[in-house]
C-alpha cells in the first residue's frame, strides 16, 4: 500500500491554447480534489505528438499548460504537476500495454475516428495506440479518480477493460480507475457549430473561447454565436445554441435554467449573450491575471516540474517494477 489518500490522475494536451471547454469540462473541476486527494496534473506532450506539432509551438505550450493550471487554482505544493515526456515510464507502459490492447478495441474509438478524418495525411500508428499510452498515464499512478470531459468517457472505460484483463492474467497489478465526469456542464459545443464539440484545435477562431482572450474578444465571439429562429432563452431539443449558452452561463454564474428562463423572460438572445460574454470574461479575468504572472517566471514553472516528476517518477517506479516482474522481464 503506497499511502491511505486516493488518488487523482488527469492531463490536458499542450495541443492549442485552452479553451472554455478546457476549463469548464476539465480543469476547473481539478482543484476540488487537492486537499483529500493525492493529486497528478499532468501536461501530456507525448500524446500531443500524434497531431503534428511546431517544435517551438509545443515547448511554449507546454509552459503554458502548466502555468494555466496554476492559475486556475492548482498550488504547486498541493497537486503533483508534471510533464509527461519528464517521466519515461509512461513510453514504457504505454508499450506494454499496447501489447494487452485489442485492434478491435482501438478501432472502434470515436476520438481515433474523428481525428483520422481531420488529419487524413497523418494518421500513425500513435493516433491509433494513443488510449492505451492514456491507459498508462492513468495506471502508473493507481489512480482511483480522473476528471475528464464526457468526451474522454470512451477512453476511461477502455482504460479499466485493460486493467482488468492485465489484473486477469497475472493477479491484482492495478486499480481500477473510476471517471469524474461532471453532468451539469459536461460538454462545451462550438460557437459557430453547436453540435460539434468546442475544440482548440478547430481552424475558425469564432467557435472557440480561448480561457486567455480578452474581454472585448470574448463579448463579441459570444455576440456573434449560432443560435436558431427562436427568441426565448429557454432550454430545450434543437435549440442547441442556446442550450451550450445557457451550460456556460450556468458554468460561470452557477444559476439553473430555470433561474436563467426567469431571468431573461421578456428579453432576446441579443441581452443573454452579452450577459454570458460578461460573466464568462468576468470569471476568467483572474485567471488570466494570475497566468500573465505565472509565465514571465520560467525559472519558477521549471523548479515546478521539476520538482512534479521527481515525485511522479516515485510513485510511477514501484508500479513499473511490480508490472516488470509480473510480465517475467529480468530484473
Ligand atoms: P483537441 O481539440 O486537440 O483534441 P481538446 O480540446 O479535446 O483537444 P484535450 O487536451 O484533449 O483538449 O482535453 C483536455 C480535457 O478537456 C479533457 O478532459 C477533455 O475531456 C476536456 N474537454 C476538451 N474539450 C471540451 C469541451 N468542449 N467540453 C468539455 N470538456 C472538454
Ligand atoms: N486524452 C485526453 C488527455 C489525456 C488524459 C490522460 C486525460 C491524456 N492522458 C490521462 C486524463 C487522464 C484528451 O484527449 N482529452
């Protein structure tokens, strides 16, 4: 038994600047669990990888990741936050359990099928095993608990379906990990499409907001966002626009729908939106603040990762050498 607190394991790509869904379906909901918790927030630039990257683009992101997660509310002292590639037992793993993960499996993940169509002349062999290197993430660490996006939910079940065959063959390795998905808020559409998933790494800057765009940017992304024929502010089938509208406000302000119905009774979509624009910009302008100190001290988020993988590579050592020895590798 490596200690009584349960532990939290989740990662964000360093893949594009973070957006709202980032925030509001992932890292917002982070911090929650550092107290009770024995918490890892990893930046994982290793999956990042399996979409062509800008070398110099991802190390500045990968700053930017960690810095973000600090300032949105994560204490160095109190999460273990690290970069993925600084741990090499991820690499290795993520191999092993390659080796424990079916084709079939891989095959039918919607993430893998998405992202081969978006990138038709890149899709590698990293694309493909990209869930079981998350498997390994999660695993390393006897992670009981992972927030993620509902998005991720797919890859959380494939995870525990690995760990429970690997548990199979060769007795209790690892625990099986549970999802925290939050439901209010659990997945952040596009603005300009709002069936698609709001995602950083969408060419048209107007469906995303970015969690470091200014006030100005955001009131008028929001004041430009699809919605439909309609002119109540009420939730309901097909007025997906809204909906996503009034999942972010809730996110920003904590009001129900109801609460929000009431609010904007008698008035148009052009009054709601720039009430979202206002209290989501509002929301993020500490964050934002905070970030802009973070990231002018690089000495400092060095010292932090640092610091994040020596007391990764702890926990992540003993799980390795217990799977090594079971597999039958030669001390
Ligand atoms: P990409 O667009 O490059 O695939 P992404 O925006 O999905 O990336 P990730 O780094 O893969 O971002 O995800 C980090 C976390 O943010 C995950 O837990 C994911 O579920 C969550 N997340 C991402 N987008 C959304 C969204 N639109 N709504 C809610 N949660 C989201
Ligand atoms: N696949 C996730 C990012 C990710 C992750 C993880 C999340 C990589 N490894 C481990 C939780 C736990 C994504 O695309 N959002």
């Amino acid at each position: 038994m490596l200690q009584d607190k349960k532990i939290v394991f989740s990662g964000v790509q360093p893949s594009g600047n973070l957006t709202i869904g980032n925030y509001i379906g992932a890292i917002k909901n982070f911090s929650r669990f550092s107290e009770e918790y024995e918490t890892f927030y990893c930046v994982v630039d290793m999956h990042a990888i399996t979409v062509r990257q800008v070398p110099a683009e991802l190390r500045r992101r990968t700053y930017e990741t960690l810095a973000l997660y600090m300032a949105c509310g994560l204490d160095a002292k109190k999460n273990t936050l690290f970069v993925q590639s600084h741990v090499p037992y991820h690499a290795e793993l993520g191999w092993i359990l390659d080796c424990y993960t079916m084709f079939g499996e891989l095959s039918r993940m919607t993430q893998f099928k998405d992202k081969s169509a978006k990138h038709a002349d890149n899709i590698n062999a990293g694309l493909f095993t990209y869930p079981s290197l998350m498997a390994a993430d999660i695993l390393l660490y006897q992670t009981d608990v992972v927030p993620v996006g509902i998005d991720q939910k797919q890859h959380i079940e494939l995870t525990r379906d690995i760990a429970t065959r690997f548990n199979q063959v060769y007795g209790d390795t690892f625990t099986i990990p549970e999802g925290f998905i939050p439901t209010d808020t659990m997945k952040i559409m596009s603005l300009a499409e709002p069936t698609a998933k709001m995602s950083k790494s969408d060419p048209n800057p107007n469906a995303i907001v970015y969690i470091l765009d200014n006030k100005d940017d955001i009131i008028r992304k929001f004041r430009r966002a699809v919605t439909d024929s309609d002119t109540r502010v009420c939730y309901g089938e097909g007025k997906d626009g809204i909906n996503n509208l009034m999942n972010i406000y809730h996110a920003f302000t904590g009001k129900s729908n109801e609460e929000i119905e009431r609010e904007f009774d008698g008035k148009g979509y052009g009054d709601f939106k720039l009430a979202v624009g206002e209290a989501c910009a509002d929301g993020l302008a500490p964050v934002r603040a905070e970030f802009d100190r973070l990231i002018a001290a690089k000495a400092y988020l060095e010292s932090v990762m640092k610091e994040g993988s020596e007391k990764a590579m702890y926990y992540a050592r003993k799980t390795m050498s217990k799977v090594r020895r079971k597999i039958g590798f030669v001390n």
